[in-house]
C-alpha cells in the first residue's frame, strides 16, 4: 500500500457526500479534474475501488461505504486540532511598553489599530517617560528606547535609528541672526541628552533663550518663532517647521529591550515582533 495524502479524504468525503464531480469540485473550490485526481490517487494508495462511475453521478462501493464513517472520524479530527490550534493563537492579557513620548504618539500608536485586529484580546499599556524605564524592577515588560541597557536581567537587540536635525519656524528663518542664535535647551535634568549637549556645545557658556522638559514644548517653541532647537525628524517633519540641518552625530540608536524570562511569553513576543517590524518598516521616516 502507498503512503496515503491525507488532503485526498476531503475530496473522498465530499463526493460521497455531493455524487458529482461537478458539485463536489465546486463545494472544495478545486477543478473537477484536481478532484478526479486525488480520487483516483487515494484510490490507488489504498489499493481499493472507492466509488462506481456512472453517467449519472459516482456512487460509493461497499469498500467505499465501510471507509466513509472512519474518513469522517479523521475530518472531526482535523477540525478538532484546528479549532484547538486557533485557540492556543488567540492570545490575551495585558502587556505594559515603556518608550519615549515621541515614539509613542508618531510611530506606535498610528499603527497599533492594526495590532490590535490581529490581536483583538491582547491589550497594550503605553508607559512614556524620558527617563530610562527599569524592566529589572518591573516597570514594563518590555521597551523600545535609545539607551543601552547596561544592567538588568534583560535581552535587548538594535532594531533601528532615530535621526536629528535643527529646526525652527520660517518666521525665525527669515530673521535670523547668525551672530546671536536663539537656541531652546532642554531643563538641567536632562542635560545627559545627545541634544542638549550639542546645544551646550553651540552656546559656548552663553544662555538659551529658554529651556523644556519635554520634545512637545520644544516644537511649539519652535513654531512660536522663540528659537532653534534639536528635534527628532519624525516628530518635527509634520509641522510647518524648516530643518535647516541635519545632526547625524547625535543620532540614536533604537534598542529593543524584554526582560530575559519573558522572552519566550507569546503575548510579549507577539508584541515585541510587532514593535521591531514597526522600526523597520519606518526606519527611512525615523533616521531623515
């Protein structure tokens, strides 16, 4: 006996159950000559006549109709793993995301509908803070962040970059001072930032016209005319701002960071190959 294609028991159970070629075939939207294959095929493999053939319709013969209830066993079978399988897929729970605002409001969350359509019972907690979020403490379950991890039980990987340049209003543009700039600095506590110390670079110990502890109130400082200031492309590119430079010496690395025994969690995996896919995708958007 040769091995036989377990597929071919769908065409068998559907001519039994149609007694055409022609219903049969269209009930499996197959051809009727794929369908006359296959049965002659099973047929061959069992070794054993399955159907008589008249100008009228097939009828099953005896060894046919002894087969036909132990087919349908393995067709509950199959339904039985599938259902079973679709149901171990659908996953559900919660899963907490520590990012940068900016990354939040321009790259994940335009896309998270999609997300969540694949995904309609696994919810996302958005975690945005400037400062480093500590997965070691369970602050999130996972990050997408510019900074390398350096400690903490966690497993990280490069997924991208986020570019820079120099921004300000047309109106600023216009009347410029190249010997006296306006620069908009980031608050003492962030002064660890790639672009608050470019700044600090360009004043030369001079003072900005005004200092922010956020990137939002660093374009609408920018779009109310105050000054210039470093700004992420993908954030300042929408608005009507002039990118009167880029700054690739500051560009940031995008890290991907889970905590190391979740690593194997569907619903953080699910989530994770979500994010990284989402950088990509989006990495020429990010990077200029």
């Amino acid at each position: 006996m040769n091995e036989m294609i377990w597929d071919d028991t769908k065409a068998f159970l559907a001519l039994a159950r149609c007694g055409t070629l022609t219903v049969a075939a269209k009930s499996l939207d197959m051809g009727i000559a794929t369908l006359s294959r296959k049965i002659e095929r099973l047929e061959r493999s069992l070794q054993t006549p399955l159907f008589l053939r008249f100008q009228t319709g097939y009828q099953l013969t005896d060894e046919g109709k002894s087969l036909l209830s132990k087919a349908e066993a393995m067709e509950t079978a199959a339904f039985a793993f599938t259902k079973s399988a679709e149901k171990e897929s659908q996953l559900t729970g919660r899963v907490k995301v520590a990012t940068a605002e900016n990354l939040a409001t321009h790259l994940i969350l335009p896309a998270l509908g999609r997300f969540q359509k694949t995904y309609p019972n696994l919810h996302i907690d958005i975690v945005t803070d400037i400062h480093t979020a500590n997965l070691h403490r369970r602050d999130a379950d996972l990050a997408l962040r510019m900074v390398r991890p350096t400690n903490g039980n966690v497993s990280f990987q490069r997924v991208g970059t986020l570019g820079y340049g120099l921004y300000c209003s047309t109106h600023y543009q216009k009347e410029r001072n190249h010997d006296n700039d306006n620069f908009i600095q980031w608050g003492e506590h962030y002064e660890h930032l790639p672009a608050a110390q470019w700044i600090s670079n360009q004043l030369a110990g001079k003072e900005p016209i005004i200092t922010t502890t956020s990137v939002a109130t660093q374009v609408s400082a920018c779009l109310a005319g105050i000054g210039m200031a470093i700004l992420p492309h993908p954030v300042a590119r929408p608005t009507k701002l002039v990118c009167l430079a880029d700054i690739p010496e500051i560009n940031q690395d995008i890290y991907l960071v889970i905590q190391t025994d979740l690593t194997q969690s569907k619903r953080i995996r699910a989530v994770a190959d979500f994010l990284s896919e989402l950088v990509k995708t989006n990495q020429d958007q990010l990077k200029t």
